[in-house]
C-alpha cells in the first residue's frame, strides 16, 4: 500500500491509482495545483497525464517547484494545461524526464509558454529562425551585442529554451500517445540544426568580443566545419560539438585564430564543449589551417580515421562558401583512402583501439562503445561507405541511417538486415537521448540493471510499459539485449555479407556487389591472395542447399576471425577443405552456428596450423569439446589411457584393434593440440599428456599382438611376459608432436617355458607391433624406434633381463649407460618392467660415479654429435634439438650430473629432465641459477619444436626462416597477433645463448 494512502476513507480515490509512490504528499501537491478534491481528481485530463509522465512523482514535484515560482502567473498555466492538450504533454513529459530542464523552468517560469500549441509551419524552426532567436537575446536596446557574462548568461537561458522546444515535442508523445511522434532523426537533425545555430551565435559574440563593436570583418576570415554528428545531422542533447576552423588566408591566420579560440571559449561556456581536435595533428596541431594547409596535410600526411572523419564534414558557420572550398577539396581524398597501402592496418588498429577503451565493468551498460552499441553500428557502415562510396556516390550520406538505408538498395547489405540494424540503431541512439535528458550531462551509460526505479523510469520514457509478469524495467533490459545482441551479429555480418552474396551470385535485386568490390573487401581484410579466397568462398556457398545457406551465415564471423591469425589464406583453404569432408556430417554446421566459440576457436586454430585441419577431418568428434574447456583441456592422462586400452580391448583382430588405437591416438593428439594452440595446457602437461597417449597404444598395440600372436598353431598358450621401457624422451614423459617411441623390449618366460622359446615368442609379438603402428597412415606416424637396445640395429628385439644385465656388464659402454638414464617401464607386465628398472640401477647410477676417462668419453661424443649431427645447412643458433644451448646441450648436461652423482643422491634417480634439474639443485650439485637456465632454454625449444610441428603438420627441428611461418609459430607459443618476428628470434636467442653458457662451464669443465 502507498504511504499514507491507509489513512484515507475507503471511497475516495487515492493519488497512488495515479502512480505516485507518496500518495499524501502527492495529494497536496495536487490539491495546491488545483487538480484535487475530496472527491478525487477535479482536472481528470492533467492528474491522468502526470500518471503518463515517466517519473510521476518527479513531474508533480516540478509542477509544484514550477506553482510556486510562477506566482500569480500560476492560474494561466493552469488553464492552459487543462485545454491545451500539446502543452501538456510536452511540459509534463519534460518534467518527468529531467530534472535539469525543471530547474530551467523553475529560473524561467516563463519559457512554459514556449510549448503552447502552434501552427504547424511554426513548429519547426529552421537553423536561421534559431540564430535569429539566440541572436535576439543577446541584442542590447542600442543594436549593439552583449559580450562577456552577460552574453553567456542571456545564451545559456535561450539554448535551454530552444532545448526545452526540442524535448517537448520528443516527449509530448510518451504523456499524450494520440500527439504525432517525432521519429529519432527528427529530434536528431533538430539538435544539430540548435548546434549550428549556437555556433553561428557564438561567432557573432566572439567577434564582438574581439573588435570591442557589434559585428567585426574577421568573421569573414573564418570558416568552420562541423564534423561527427552535428555534420552528420544525428547530434545528441548533450554531446562535445566536433569541428575544424580554416581560414581565408595566411594573413588571415592570427586573427582568424584568436577568433576560433574565442567562438569556443563562449560557446563552452553558453551551450557546449566544442572539440577541434579531430584537426590535423589533433590537440597538438595549429587550431586554425589555410585551406592550402589542409590539402597539404590530408595528401601527405593524414591517417585512414582522419578520412573517416571526413565524411561527416559540413560547412555550419563564418565564411560559408570558404567552407564550401574546404569540404570540395578534402572530398575527393575520402573516397581513395582505401587504396592507400596501409588502409588494413589503420583499420584493425582503430577496431583493436575501441574494443579496448570500455572499463569490463562496464560494457554490458555502455550504449556507445560496449558490444552491440551504437559504434559498431557507425564503424561498420562507415567503412563500407568508404570501400564502395569510391564508384556509387549513393553511399557517401553523412547520416547513418541514411547511408545504411542506401546500402541495403545497393545490394551491399540485405535490405532486411539494413531494415533490422536502422531500427536497433534508433532504438540505442533513443536511449541515449533518454539518459542525457534525466540530468542533461554527457553520458551514454545505462542505469545499473538491478536499478528498478531508474530503469522503470527510463522504460516509460521510451514508451514501454509492463507486459505480463514482467515489470516495464525488465521489458526494457530485454529489449536492450535484444537489439545489442542483434547490432553486435549484424556488425558481425555486415562487413562481409555483401561480399558473400556477389561471390554465390545469387539472382536478387537487394543485394548485387561487384566481384570486384568483394576483392576489395578481402584485400582490406588481409587476405593476401583475395581472388583465391573468392574461390573457397564461392565452393562454400554455391548452389540452395540448407548446407550452403547456414555456411553463408558462418563465414561472415569466420572471415573475420581468420583475418586475425597468421594465415588468413591458408585458414580459409583448411575450412573449406573441413568443410567438404564434413559435408555430411549433419551436426557439423549447426555446431558452429549455434556455439560461438566454437567458430572462434576452430577459426584461431585452422588460421595457425596445419596440423589441426589434416588430423580434424578424421577426429571430427574433437570439434564439440571445443565449447568445453574442461573435456579439452583437463582430461586426466590416466583416464585417456584407460580408455584407449578399453576400446582396443573389444577387437580381436589386430588389425581392427591397432585401427582403433590409431582412431583414440589421433582423437587425443588433436584434442591436445587444440588445448595447447588455445594456451589451456601449460607446456609440461603437454609433454606429460602426448607421452601417456603414446604408451596406450603401445600397451594396447602389445596386449593385442600377445593374444593374436599366441593364438597361432605353433603356440596356443602365451609362453613369456613382456615389458616395453620407455626411453629417451618417451622414457622421460617429455614427447613432443613429431617424436619418435624410443623403447627397450624385455621378456622373461613363464615356468616350465625355455628362455630361447620365450624369446622366441615375444620376437614375433614385437615384430607385430611394429608392423602395425608402423604401417602407413594419414596420420602422424607411430614409429617404435629400437636403436637404443644393445648392439643396435644388429642386436635382438628382445632380451630377458639377465641378458640386458650380461651385455652391460661386460660390453656396456658410456653412452649406453647415459641412455639407461630414461629407461621406465610404460606398458607390458608391470612388475617385470619393475624388475628391469632395479637391475639397471647400478649401471646407470655407478657405484662412484664416473671416472675421467668415460667424463671424457661422453664429451667426445658430444661434441661428434655437436659437428657431425647436425644437418646440412642448418642454423645451429636456431636448431631446437642439436643447436647451441637446444635440447641436446641441456639433456646431456643433466645427464652427465646423473652419471656423477645419482649414485650418492636418489633424488637424481628420475627419467625427466625438468624434475631432474630440479633435483639437481636440492642435491647441490648445480646451481639454482644454472638450473633455470638450462630449465627455461629446454622447455623453449621443446615447445618451439611443438610449434613447427603444429604449424607445418610434419616435424621439424629448424625455427623457420619464411616471416609467415615463423608468425604462425610466434602464435602457437603464445606471442600477440602483432607480435614482430625479430622479438621472438630475439627471445629464443637470449634463452639459449644464456643456456650454452652453462653447458660450456658445467658440460666441459672440470
């Protein structure tokens, strides 16, 4: 219940029917104004149109504060909001919607006379009828013109007027729904006009000012150009006035100059804020240029957003026709500014630049330049006119919503789009004009939106009410969602629609780009090669199959997200290649229409690698994790593993098992890289994650073989155990993308089975498996490398343990023992592999440590590897795995700590590289400074090595010298998109130069 309405009889009507929160004070507000009795309302007409205004309460606290300024002038208003229907919808719409033009009203009790009703000529003022009356009010009785205070303060009472006009007719509509409604670019052109006006006055004072008589010949000297939305005819009701003041002459300039600084000094202090700043060189340029200057300037010297600006420009106020001069000679250079070479980047630079500028706080409020608000309206139509306003002068309207309207019946945007985008744009610039109104202050930021009352009243003032169970503040928010979420997809799609529609030639008047336009529309994408990307475009899209319909609606996002990686081309080649191996996968398209990231993260990660799109055509299940991260990138390797030994499990031809260890392989390896090129695996679990996969396949490629194997004639039963150690960088869990499976096979037979025939057996289950994953695929290959057993590529596949243990014994030699350094068992019978990995201890961890002839054996053959390794041609600067301070200088360094000291230190008793550096440094055995050095240059090219492989989709050791290449592996390390090639050379040199350093004092020296 309404305060104080509880105390009233129960029937007799209460102000709260009305909508007033206080319905005892509302009262006696109304009864002091006349309109109240006991029996209720005694002015129906008013009572009900206060109830209409947006903020009752604040209109009826006005109209009161308004009674009493009016004195005895109060009973004439009074009448006449009682039969002058306009007037009363126009005074109490202002006054429920600001409380600045209530104080107006309140100083000027007077200016409600203003909103009488009038004839329809005389209701809309032309810009000489508002320099007359701006003018007028500062006309001393002697003809000469006021200046100084008292010319501001006459200016400031006038504009308010004028404003006051303005408002009412907006607003009159919202009170009294049976008034006419202004549309949007009315009261827009309307306030633009009032903003030329106040200009032209503000130059009439100043020059005033400056002669110390009326008028002054200097106004002839001077021309200023309005710009932004007062050029543009869109001005808001509060907003900085953009202009550029030229003058006639050079002799002209001091005096033309003092007269520009003077017409803004007024003007500030009269109407509004007026901004030169969009002149050459901005703030810190001359504020007034002879026109000779300006054409200088904008042929040399001017930027793409300084033509951008331009389209705006319309002589307003001084020298007219020099104006004119101005906006002839700058024009021309508008309509070429996108042949100029670096049109692309000043383009992305200025998108990058708004996205940035909104606090995140606040982006989901900001009207102007929050996703889905009024800039990406402008930017988006803007740089459409200034692509194709160069050959169809239809297009070069300084109005936005006129130039969209003339895209969409030129074909460069569907006419529905066009329709859809006008609409939403009046609906946020409509908004705009609401916030500014409640305090007339500058903003473009809605009311908190869990602020009822200010959004129950901004609702009203548009018009909405409340519908069904929601409030007029929620139908409001969901309106505003609704249209920013509709501009953010069509700003989204109305860069590239057209060019989609001219490529698929489809047969419709509305919309009909140039082939010709579409390349330009590329080309200031990026692309480097648009007439191929026309080609993809045109294959994607041809023909009226649902499939081609929805691909028309993705490639607008998708062209613009592939503009921003590393091969925009190469990314377009691999999504129509994707593309056309899906085709008939039915969930393929709606997946990237319906989840967002999807298409963002697919477009990131084609436009990068080459890798991903040669393993998704055969893992195209891996896109649908793309939308989660979790299921991408935090899948525990042990559960993979587990998996994958399952599904293998249930086929027992080994054939069909190895084929879906290979399918679950590639699932994972893609899945992996997908998580690593987003930058959601941290390298080590990289390395950790592709390693488990890799001992999976083997484990399963093993159990399969064991049982097709001993199922033969000359077996029936399994005679022996088998264990596969893991060595090298498989030993170490430390694989990268392109590695081999460095292994050792171990068997021991079972009781009662003799050892030769053990070995017998486990020879033919290895030879399987290496068959088997080793035969040729699409995939990455599955190599099982042996070379590290004893006696090489002539020794057996397979040994049992005591013969490991008899050849080490007695023909072991150094580097054979500095290899056992990363054996571990990674599939087979565990406690075998256990055994194993005890017996080999005392070999890899001697008693002792090493003596100075094996120290000196192990860099002989390093530094052997360090000349003979390494291939033709190759940069030893920049070679990830034998290059200076690359992977081979930090794992030998380790190793041989190992070989020193693992014997007095378990600590050092560990197969990977990054933990065993650590141990290194609690054992005291290497400096922690060395440590992280060595740490940092082994994890650098490790992952360098990654990203070659990703980005080329085959392996390779060399950083690539081609700048595209070494672009798209800056990305994969997790470099910005403008990130320069020479910083990430320069980083990787750093790194490894300071690692070499080590591996020279600890490696080499004693």
């Amino acid at each position: 219940m309404a305060n104080g309405s509880s105390s009233r009889s129960g029937s007799a009507p209460s102000p709260a029917r009305y909508g007033f929160s206080d319905a005892v004070r509302a009262e006696q507000q109304l009864r002091a104004a006349g309109w109240w009795s006991d029996a209720g309302p005694s002015d129906e007409p008013v009572v009900a149109a206060l109830s209409r205004a947006p903020d009752p309460d604040l209109a009826l606290l006005a109209v009161d504060r308004l009674r009493e300024a009016a004195g005895s002038g109060w009973a004439e208003l009074a009448e006449a909001l009682g039969s002058d229907t306009a007037l009363r919808a126009g005074l109490i719409g202002v006054l429920g919607s600001s409380s600045a033009f209530a104080d107006h009203l309140v100083a000027h009790p007077l200016d409600w006379h203003r909103l009488r009703s009038k004839p329809q000529q005389d209701r809309e003022p032309d810009v000489a009828a508002f320099t007359e009356e701006l003018l007028a009010a500062v006309r001393g009785a002697d003809g000469t013109t006021l200046t100084g205070s008292d010319a501001v303060i006459a200016l400031r009472g006038a504009y308010r007027g004028l404003l006051l006009d303005v408002a009412a007719a907006d607003l009159a509509p919202v009170v009294e729904p049976g008034l006419p409604a202004a549309s949007f670019e009315d009261v827009a052109a309307r306030l633009s006009e009032l903003a030329v006006a106040a200009l032209r006055t503000a130059l009439v004072v100043g020059a005033a000012e400056l002669s110390g008589r009326e008028g002054g010949d200097s106004a002839e000297d001077l021309a200023v150009i309005a710009m932004g939305k007062t050029g543009g005819r869109e001005l808001n009701y509060v907003s900085d006035v953009d202009v550029v003041f030229v003058a006639e002459s050079e002799e002209a300039l001091p005096g033309a100059t003092k007269l520009a600084s003077m017409l803004m000094r007024v003007a500030g202090a009269a109407f509004f804020e007026v901004d030169a700043a969009l002149r050459p060189e901005g703030k810190a340029g001359a504020l007034v240029r002879t026109l000779d200057g300006y054409r200088s300037y904008y042929r040399r010297w001017a930027r793409t957003w300084e033509f951008q600006a331009l389209l705006k420009a319309r002589p307003v106020a001084g020298n007219v026709e020099l104006g004119q001069r101005y906006v002839d000679a700058v024009w021309p250079q508008v309509w070429t500014a996108a042949e100029r070479e670096d049109f692309v980047p000043d383009v992305r630079s200025m998108r990058r630049r708004v996205e940035r500028h909104v606090p995140a706080e606040l982006s989901e409020r900001e009207l102007k330049l929050g996703p889905g608000g009024l800039r990406d309206v402008e930017f988006a139509v803007q740089l459409l006119q200034m692509v194709h306003g160069r050959s169809d002068e239809d297009l070069r309207s300084p109005s936005t919503v006129d130039a969209l309207r003339s895209l969409g019946e030129g074909g460069y945007v569907a006419r529905a789009d066009a329709a859809d985008l006008v609409e939403s744009y009046r609906f946020l610039r409509t908004l705009e004009h609401r916030v500014q109104l409640r305090r007339l202050r500058r903003t473009h930021l809605l009311p908190e939106l869990d602020d009822k009352e200010e959004l129950h009243v901004l609702a009203r003032s548009i018009g909405l009410r409340s519908g069904g169970r929601r409030s007029a503040g929620e139908v409001l928010v969901a309106e505003y969602r609704r249209h920013s979420n509709r501009v953010r997809r069509l700003h989204e799609k109305l860069f590239y629609r057209p060019l989609l529609e001219a490529v698929a030639k489809v047969p419709t008047d509305a919309l009909r780009l140039t082939t010709g336009a579409a390349v330009q529309r590329l080309a200031a994408l990026g692309y480097t090669s648009p007439e191929g990307a026309l080609k993809h475009i045109e294959a994607l899209t041809a023909g009226v199959s649902r499939r081609a319909h929805i691909q028309g609606a993705l490639l607008p996002m998708l062209l613009d997200l592939l503009a921003n990686t590393p091969d925009s081309d190469g990314g377009l080649l691999a999504y129509r290649k994707v593309s056309e191996a899906l085709a008939e996968t039915p969930w393929y398209l709606r997946l990237l229409r319906d989840e967002g990231v999807v298409a963002e993260r697919l477009a990131q990660l084609l436009g990068t690698s080459k890798l991903v799109p040669e393993l998704l055509v055969r893992a195209p299940e891996v896109l649908r994790l793309l939308s989660d991260t979790p299921a991408l990138a935090e899948r525990d390797p042990r559960e993979v593993a587990t998996s994958l030994r399952s599904a293998v499990a249930r086929h027992s031809e080994p054939s069909r098992a190895v084929s879906a260890a290979r399918s679950l392989r590639r699932h994972e390896l893609l899945r992996i890289a997908c998580a690593d090129l987003l930058g959601l695996l941290p390298p080590a679990e990289v390395f950790r994650a592709l390693s488990s996969v890799w001992a999976a396949v083997l484990e399963a490629a093993l159990d399969t073989s064991v049982r097709d194997v001993a199922a033969r004639p000359e077996w029936q039963a399994v005679p022996a155990r088998v264990a596969v150690i893991g060595m090298g960088r498989l030993g170490g869990a430390e694989l990268g993308y392109g590695s081999d499976a460095d292994v050792m096979f171990v068997c021991e037979p079972v009781p009662g089975v003799a050892e030769p025939t053990a070995v017998r057996f486990a020879t033919s289950v290895v030879e399987q498996v290496r068959t088997m994953l080793g035969a040729p695929s699409q995939d990455p290959p599955l190599e099982v490398d042996v070379d590290l057993r004893p006696e090489g590529r002539s020794g057996p596949l397979v040994r049992t343990v005591e013969s490991y243990l008899n050849y080490y014994r007695r023909w072991g030699e150094a580097w054979e023992a500095q290899a056992l350094l990363r054996a571990r068992p990674v599939a087979g019978d565990v406690e075998l592999g256990e055994r194993f990995r005890a017996a080999i201890d005392p070999i890899r961890y001697p008693a002792g440590g090493l003596d100075d002839a094996k120290v000196r054996e192990i860099r002989r053959i390093k530094a052997r590897v360090d000349s003979e390794r390494l291939p033709r041609g190759a940069d030893p600067a920049t070679h990830t795995k034998l290059g200076r301070g690359g992977l081979a200088d930090v794992e030998w360094t380790l190793q041989l700590v190992q070989l020193r000291h693992a014997h007095e230190h378990e600590g050092l008793r560990v197969t990977s590289t990054m933990r065993g550096l650590a141990a290194a440094v609690e054992a005291g055995v290497l400096d922690e400074q060395d440590a992280a050095e060595l740490g940092e240059a082994w994890t650098l090219a490790m992952r360098s090595r990654n990203a070659v492989m990703l980005v080329r989709g085959k392996s390779g050791d060399q950083l690539p010298k081609q700048v595209r290449e070494l672009t798209a592996v800056a990305a994969a390390l997790g470099y910005s998109a403008d990130v320069d090639t020479g910083e990430v050379l320069d980083d990787y040199l750093r790194v490894t130069r300071r690692a070499r350093a080590v591996v020279e004092r600890v490696f080499y020296e004693d």
